[in-house]
C-alpha cells in the first residue's frame, strides 16, 4: 500500500497469466477478471465497500463472499488511460482499485505452472484460494510445491507405505482430447475413460492398504489430455488452457476433507516420496509387480504367502483380496513401503459383497455428490467398472457438455465406522 499510496483496495488474482512483466499491479485482462480474497488490502477509505460488501452476503457469511466483493469491485469499473499505476476506478467510481501481480502473488496453480519463472519475479506469496475446498486440500497443494513444513510424524507411519504407478495405456492415452473438450461425445467419452481407469487404480491402492494392514497411500496426480482441470464450481480454472497434457492435483477430483475423515492419516501428497524427508524410505520397500496376462509364467496366485526375492514379488492379476491378503500380508512386514508396479487397477477383483462394503466406505470422496450436480453432466465413481454399484456413474447426456467430477454412489447412512486399520474379515 505503500507502493499505492492512492489506492483503496487491492486485491490477488487466480489468474494463469500475467498482465504486469514485474511486480507491479496487473492490467488489461486480468484487471477485469474475478478477484481473489486470499490477498487483500483496504484502507479505511474503503468503509462503505465493506458495509455494502457484508450486507450483501448470505446468511452462512462465507459461501457468497467472493462474488459479491467481486460484484461490487467490477460495478462500473472503469480503466484509467491517464494513470501509470494500473489502478482502476472501482465501486460506481468512488474508489480506486487494482489487482496484485500474479507472478508475485500467485496461486498455488500459477506458481506449479512456472508463471513467476517466465518474467523471473521472486513470489512475495503463493496463495491456496480455491473456492469449496477446506485447510486439507490447501495444505495438500502446498505439499506438493513443496512449500509445507510439516512435523516428523508426517514421514512416518505405524503400518507404513503404499504407492503405485498411474502409468496410462498408450491406447487411452492417445485417444483422449488435446486441448478443449471439443463439442462430441467421443471427446468426452475418451477423456472420461482416462478419468475412469485412473479412478480405478485410485480404489484399488486404497483398498490394498487397508487390507494390508492399514497403509498411509501416496496419492499420484491425475492425468489429464483435455481441459477438465477446472472444478465445475471454478476452483482450478484454467490450469491447462495451453498444454497438451497436465497433471492436476488429486483434490481436483478428491475431497480430501471427506478423506480425512474416513481414512485419517491414511494419505500423503504425490511428492511425497521425492521430497528428501521421504525418499530413504524408499531403501527399505517391497515391490509388487502385477503380471500382465502374457507373462503370467512365473507369477504367484495367492494362495500362499510369497516371499520377497531381493524386495520383489510377482502376482498375477484379478487375485481375490484374500489371495492378495495371503500372498503379502506377512510378507510386506518390515517393509517400509509397498510399491506396486504394473496396473494396480488389474490387481483384484471384488465380490459383490466388498463392492458394496467399500463404496459404502468411499461414498463421500468424490468432490461433488450427485445432489449438487446437474443431471445432465457426466459423473465419475470410483466403482464405475463394478455393474450395479452405481447405476448413475458416467452417464453421457448429448445437451450440456460440462464434465462435473462428482461420485454417483449413494451417500452411507451415518454409522460407526471401522478405525482405518482395523482388520477386516475376508472370506
């Protein structure tokens, strides 16, 4: 403010681009676009804003905040040619307003895209302003910039470990959309097949650590061709509007809020193990390598314990989880990490009755439950290749195209749940 001694407001942006080459307030497009809160100045000059600005909210205070700031900062906003700071007529011209520099302060999907290295600004803040996500998915995407301390707990684990290649078939891989989704339904039929089978490996992970013994999973990002890195609600918007491919982070699809609850303690961050905090453990790890079915020769079926040959042992796929339970339970003892290599979302193959016992424990993860989403948009759900799970998952509609990430599994009934590594029966 010192900077702007004019100002009456100045406020961050979510935006992946840069409308100022330095440090100084943005111009031009993102002057006009939404404002963040994450970052805010105001003077006293600015009392009648605020009067305005809270009596316009609704009655949770919290929900509507940005958009009526929004609204209010953009009511008759008007840039001013004959200024050199950047700051903007705002508030039916009664105040002068402007937008932080994006590079210096950047949002935590700004600063992994590199937008403070293209015109070499130093970030002064990296803000986690993502609308509808709490302190879990905040904390997450700092993790993953690796700009979270966290306490030596974090690196350890009284079961330990597991995590596992997202690698994607080349066929799904190639079939999916570059760029927009495009107006078809084979766009977004193939970019919900990517989503699909990267859901399916996600499952899968959490579903073996719990009946290995209750490991903490080490969440991948997800992988994506298109541009479905927004949440329909705006959380991540525009984070790939230029690449080909990106990788978004899981709390785009994940609500680690909800995640938190039913597996506490039970997930890290995909940099987990790259951070040097993290990377001895992979010293002390089994690997499990899922067969493909050519080579199924050499492959273990589960139906005894398989003891590690120099930390490596091979199954074959779709085992039962009490063959996957048998083959290494006993025999991941002692390991720090589990790492499954191959296609995990080919490791097992669930009864009818652990379908129901899992998506009932897994019914809230998904960002958005189907109550909130439009039934025309597409869902996803974490047991879309299990028929009858859930009857409403991936449903194509030909009139709104908007993919909204929500689970089409009917939310649990509030009931004791089961401690996360607490054992299971498995029959």
């Amino acid at each position: 403010m010192q900077m702007y001694p004019d100002a009456d407001i100045l406020a961050s942006s979510d935006a992946m681009e840069h409308g100022s080459p330095s440090e100084k307030l943005e111009s031009s497009t993102n002057l006009e676009g939404p404002a963040s809160l994450a970052v805010l100045f105001m003077r006293p000059s600015a009392r009648k804003f605020i009067m305005e600005w809270e009596s316009a909210l609704p009655s949770d205070g919290r929900s509507g905040e940005r958009a009526a700031f929004n609204d209010l900062f953009h009511r008759e906003l008007v840039q001013l040619t004959r200024r050199n700071d950047n700051l903007a007529s705002v508030f039916r011209a009664t105040l002068l307003g402007g937008i932080l520099s994006t590079s210096a302060f950047c949002s935590g999907q700004a600063y992994r895209a590199g937008l403070q290295q293209r015109i070499h600004v130093r970030p002064f803040v990296v803000h986690t302003p993502h609308p509808g996500t709490g302190a879990a998915a905040k904390k997450f995407v700092l993790r993953e910039l690796g700009l979270w301390r966290d306490l030596p707990e974090h690196w350890t684990h009284p079961a330990g470990f597991l995590t596992y290649d997202n690698k994607l078939p080349a066929t799904l891989w190639e079939s999916a959309p570059r760029g927009a989704l495009g107006e078809l339904d084979a766009p977004l039929r193939a970019e919900s097949m990517l989503v699909n089978h990267q859901l399916s490996q996600y499952r899968n992970a959490f579903i073996a650590a719990r009946v290995l013994g209750g490991h903490s999973v080490v969440q991948p990002p997800v992988w994506l061709r298109g541009d479905l890195a927004a949440r329909p609600e705006g959380g991540l918007a525009g984070t790939v509007a230029s690449a080909p491919s990106a990788h978004i982070p899981v709390d785009a699809i994940i609500d680690l809020e909800a995640l938190d609850k039913d597996a506490p303690n039970g997930h890290r961050e995909s940099s987990f193990l790259r951070n040097p905090q993290g990377s001895g453990l992979l010293g002390d790890r089994l690997q499990v390598f899922i067969c493909p079915d050519m080579v199924m020769a050499e492959c273990e079926t589960g139906d005894a314990v398989v003891w590690p040959l120099f930390g490596e042992v091979r199954l074959k796929p779709r085992r039962t989880l009490q063959q996957l339970r048998t083959a290494l339970f006993e025999a991941s003892k002692g390991y720090q990490v589990i790492e499954f290599k191959g296609n995990i979302a080919d490791a097992m193959i669930l009864s009818k009755e652990e379908v129901q016992r899992y998506s009932r424990w897994m019914a809230g993860w998904l960002s958005h439950p189907p109550s909130k989403l439009h039934q025309e948009e597409t869902r996803y759900d974490l047991f879309w290749d299990y028929p009858g799970a859930a009857p409403q998952s991936t449903r194509m509609q030909t009139r709104n195209r908007k993919v909204g990430l929500g689970s089409g599994t009917p939310p649990a009934p509030k009931q004791e749940a089961p401690q996360w590594w607490q054992g299971l029966t498995h029959s």
